[in-house]
C-alpha cells in the first residue's frame, strides 16, 4: 500500500469525541518521546503531518487522521511521561483506556518500544494488559538506525523471551526506523491486510 492521501481530521480529549467510527482504525501508542509521531509521519510521507517534538509529552490528545480516504490512523499520546504531574497522568491514563477498550471500529494497537532498551515494565504491562483484553496488537521497534543490525535483533530476542511465558502466541513484531525508512513496508502491508 502507498500512502496517497493523508489529512489531519481531529484532536479529541475523550472517547466520546472521537470522529464517527466510519472506517477501520489504527492505532500508535508507546512511551512519551518513543518516535509515535515520526513514525505517523513516516508512513505518510508527511514530515508536517503530526507534531513531532525533541521533548517528550509533545502529543496529548487522541489524534484522528484519514489515510487514502479509507482507513483512520490515530497518534495516541506517550504513557510513562516522567514530569507530567499525577493528576495529568491519571487523566491519561482514563483517556487512553477508555479509548482502547471502547472504540468499536479499532482493528490494532501497534505498541512501539525502543529498540535501544531492554523490555521495561511499564512497555511489558501495557502489551500483557492489552493482550488480557483481546485487543489486537503488533509491537513495533522504533528507531532501529541509533544501532547495529545485531543489537536490533537482541532487541527483540530479548522481547520475546519475556513476553513467551504469559502469551500463547506472541504478537507480531516490526523493526522500523523513521530516519531510514526501514520497516515501512512492514507496517503498510500489516494494516493492508486487515482493510482489504
Ligand atoms: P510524544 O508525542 O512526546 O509522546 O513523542 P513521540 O513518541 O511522538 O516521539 P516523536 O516522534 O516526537 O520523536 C521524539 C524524538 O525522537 C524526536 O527528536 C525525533 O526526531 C526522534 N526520532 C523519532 N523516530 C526516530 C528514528 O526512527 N530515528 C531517529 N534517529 N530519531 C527518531
Ligand atoms: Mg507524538
């Protein structure tokens, strides 16, 4: 699939803002600063696209946008975000539950992780929490270019070993990098599949 069309349709604080549910939906989510909006912008060939920013908490919103007119590709904001408050967190928190677990027309949560970091606890207790819930998902290893092909592959080795004693199958994993362009493909072919 190419990415021909891309618009931004809307920001929402909550579930019930969300644009009318009139096309399959999928979603990015990860921690604050993990590369979700560069990876958006990536797919869509449109660097202006979402908002990308060297700080992170930079998106804060759940962010609907209408790809090739057919399906929507929603930017969701970082979870673990170390600065922002306990209130601000715990509105997140709701915001992206709710979001996740009501939205009838979403088809997968592409979990992005660092390919740099050992898995960490608050990335593995979002995919095991997301698996308890049924929700498809794919992870997705974001900036595969900060490092050698071996250690991207440890990376995942690595994901693989901790996540193989809660799950039956293990979810499928993407290696991509927004700098190179690597895993583009991947990541189009996945969705493809779903809205065929
Ligand atoms: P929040 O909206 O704050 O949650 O962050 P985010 O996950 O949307 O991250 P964003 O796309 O804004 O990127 C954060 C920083 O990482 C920016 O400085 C990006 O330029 C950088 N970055 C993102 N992806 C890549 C990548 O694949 N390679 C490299 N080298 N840098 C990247
Ligand atoms: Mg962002």
């Amino acid at each position: 699939m190419e990415i021909l069309q891309s618009e931004f349709v809307k920001s929402s604080s909550k579930i019930e803002e969300c644009p009318e549910a009139k096309y399959p939906e999928f979603a990015f989510i990860g921690r604050s600063n993990v590369g979700k909006s560069s990876l958006v912008n990536m797919l869509a060939n449109n660097k202006k696209l979402a908002k990308v920013s060297g700080k992170p908490g930079k998106t804060q919103l759940i962010n609907h946008f209408l790809i090739n007119n057919n399906w929507f590709l929603v930017d969701l904001p970082g979870y673990g975000w170390a600065k922002a408050s306990k209130t601000d967190k715990a509105k997140w928190g709701e915001m992206i539950h709710d979001y996740i677990i009501g939205r009838e027309n979403l088809h997968n949560v592409f979990v992005l992780v660092d390919s740099r970091l050992t898995p960490q606890q608050i990335d593995v207790e979002f995919i095991n929490w997301l698996g308890e819930n049924g929700i498809p998902l794919a992870i997705i290893f974001t900036k595969a270019d900060k490092q050698s092909k071996n250690k991207n592959q440890s990376a995942i080795a690595k994901y693989r070993k901790v996540l193989k004693s809660t799950w039956e199958e293990l979810p499928p994993m993407l290696l991509t990098s927004s700098a190179s362009f690597e895993g583009k493909e991947d990541v189009l072919k996945f969705i493809e599949n779903y809205i065929r």
